[in-house]
C-alpha cells in the first residue's frame, strides 16, 4: 500500500532518496533552491514545493497529512528541523548528521508518539545497525570503522569532492574526535593518529580520527573499545591542518575593511565550487568495518567490507547510494510498522531488533550496494 512522504531537503543525497523512495510510495521534496528542486524534471510522479526550511513553523505545516517524513537537510538545521517534526506528530528518519546530541529530544517524541531513527545513512548508520545486529548475538569486546567517500579521479589541489553541504564537510576537520578505549571515554583532536591503510581494488588511502561513533557511546557502553576514522587520498591531512591553524575554519567573526565576516564561511564559498562534483564524474564509498567478540566461548572476527562506485546507468553518485538506500530501506522499516519504537531512536536500535538487518542487506543489495562478510 502506497504511503505519503515527504522528504525535507533536495541535495544529492536527498533527491536519490526521493527518487528511490517514489517507485513505491506518493513522494513530496521540499527545498528552498529551485534548481535543486529540477532534478526531478524527469520524475513527474514526485510533486515539488520550494520552502523556507530553515523555519520551524514552514515545516510543521509542510508535514501535516503525511505518513512519514525524511530528515536530508544540511546538519546545522538537523536539531530544529526534528524537534519541529516530532512537535508537529509525525514519524521520520533523518539523515543530516546534526551536531546536537539527538537524543536529547527522545522525550518529546514519546510524549508525542511518534517514531524517530536518526543518523540513518552510511555512516553514521550502516556501521550502527551492524553493530547493534552483533551486539544482540555475541559478546562484542571491539568494533572499529573506516570509511570514506572520494572521487575516482584524483584533482589536484584537493583530491577530494563533497556532497554534503560544504561545512558539514569542515565540521568533520574541526569538531574533537571521540573514541572509546578500555571502556573510557578519549577526546582527540580532528585528523589525529594518522595511518595508512591498503584497500584491495583501490590502494593505500590515509586513515584518521574522526567523530563518528556518535550515539554508539551512549548506547554500547558494554563495548570496551570502539573507534571510527575517516578516510582520505594519502596527503590530505597536512593541507587540512594548514587550514585550521591558519583559522580559515573558525565560527569567530574577524574584521575585513570594516565589515565582519566569519572565515568559516568565505572558506566553503571559496572550496565548494572546487570540491563540486561535476555532472557525470565518478566517485567511490569505501567502509571496513571490524567486530571482535565471544560467541558461546569462541572469538569471533567479523569484517564487512564495502566498494560502491558510482552508477552509471543511473548517474547516482556512490555516497548518494550508499548514504540515501540505508535511509530508504529503514523508511520502509518504519512505514509498514516493523519497526515503530516510540522515541528518538538511534540506528543501533533498528540493528538490535531481529530480522532487520538481513531486510537491510538485502534491499541494498536489489540496488547494487553490497556489504561482503568475512569471518
């Protein structure tokens, strides 16, 4: 039976979950830039409205006689645009990566009743529901995850493109990065520990310490160790820590011939074009993810591995696919009810529950996007 959605955010990512979401369900993007919104030129099955969404009260009328809504905005409007949401009383799946802690808004979606899975792409998500799945099964004693998205063709200066909004991209650069080691909490800087790690079908990319375990600390506090690096062209570090020295990454306003500015932003106006992917370039996702545990006295390694690479039949980019079919598939989870837990859930929690990650593996799989197992 065909469900109403409405997806909050037309980007490269948002529109893929759109698009993928409209061969089965009635489906509605809303996005303030009108050339976003002409993407779907060719899909006329999928009604477009140009809003303001960066207004709280915009997105509680938008969602009003919908059955679930999907969360693509770029991460500085996540935390607003779920609170609005779950006041207005509706169930949705969220992909903008927010800085906030989400799951402080927990109590209010179950006062409201209403269902939320949040950080639902690939990572934060497909690591978390993998995770979660294990955690049910065995006793995990580590879990580590690389990951990364990046361009085929390595351009110089950068060797890099971006397809999330350009400071969400630069939070990743500058916001501490947190792991847990031997059951305690450890707060490094960004693009710490570096290491360079060989991929089978790519080469040797340059590995380093990133805040992506998120939720995972507060959910899997009987995991002693638990990490998660980013993943980069070997050489990118040195550039990046020249730019956040030099304070070409800071929120604090600086005077300019008398006019204040935020070097935060002249920097993604000056790097986004440059890290813009141009219309059929290709790009890759690449994610090892590594959990040691006891099963019935024996330890166990689990090791999935993740290559996707751009899609040319359907001109989708890897992190669109691999970022917007993870939210898809837990969208259908939540729209025909198998997964309906009252409260902000986090994806460990969609993991937790029996059966949902097979479902998950093998709705990626119908779309191309294969996680391999080696134990």
């Amino acid at each position: 039976m065909k469900k109403n959605v409405i997806v909050l955010g037309a980007g490269l990512v948002g529109s893929s979950i759109a698009k993928d979401l409209s061969k089965n369900h009635q489906v509605t993007s809303v996005d303030f830039d009108k050339k976003a919104l002409d993407k779907f030129s060719a899909f006329p099955e999928i009604k477009c409205i140009q809003e303001d969404l960066s207004q709280p009260e915009n997105i509680k009328s938008l969602v009003s006689g919908y059955d679930l809504v999907i969360g693509a905005v770029p991460g500085f409007m996540g935390y607003q645009t779920m609170k609005a949401v779950i006041e207005a009383g509706k169930n949705m799946v969220d992909i903008s990566f927010m800085p906030e802690d989400f799951l402080s808004l927990n109590g209010l979606a179950k006062k409201n009743k209403v269902c939320v899975v949040a950080d639902c792409g690939v990572a934060p998500g497909m690591g978390n529901i993998i995770l979660g799945h294990y955690n049910q099964q065995i006793t995990v004693k580590s879990y580590e995850c690389l990951v990364g998205g990046l361009p085929v063709i390595r351009e110089w200066p950068y060797e890099y493109k971006a397809v999330f909004s350009p400071i969400d991209v630069i939070e990743e650069y500058t916001r501490p990065a947190r792991y847990i080691q031997n059951y305690e909490l450890v707060e490094k800087e960004a693009l710490s520990d570096p290491e360079l790690i060989y991929f089978d079908g790519i080469g040797t990319l340059e590995s380093w310490n990133s805040d992506g375990l998120r939720s995972l600390m507060q959910t899997m506090k009987n995991v002693p160790d638990m990490i998660e690096k980013t993943l980069r062209y070997p050489g990118c570090i040195e550039y990046l820590r020249v730019l956040r020295e030099s304070g070409f990454f800071s929120y604090d306003p600086v005077e300019v011939n008398g006019v204040k500015v935020r070097p935060i932003d002249v920097t993604a106006k000056l790097l986004f074009p440059k890290w813009q992917l141009k219309p059929g370039e290709e790009d890759f996702t690449i994610m090892r993810i590594v959990i040691k545990g006891v099963e019935n006295g024996s330890e166990k390694t689990f090791t999935y591995h993740l290559l996707d690479k751009y899609d040319r039949d359907t001109q989708t980019i890897s992190m669109a696919r691999t970022t917007g079919y993870a939210c898809t598939s837990v969208a259908n989870l939540v729209l025909d009810g198998t997964f309906n837990t009252p409260g902000v859930n986090a994806p460990e929690a969609v993991g937790a529950q029996p059966g949902n990650l097979g479902y998950i593996f093998q709705y990626l799989k119908e779309r191309g996007v294969i996680y391999q197992l080696s134990e």
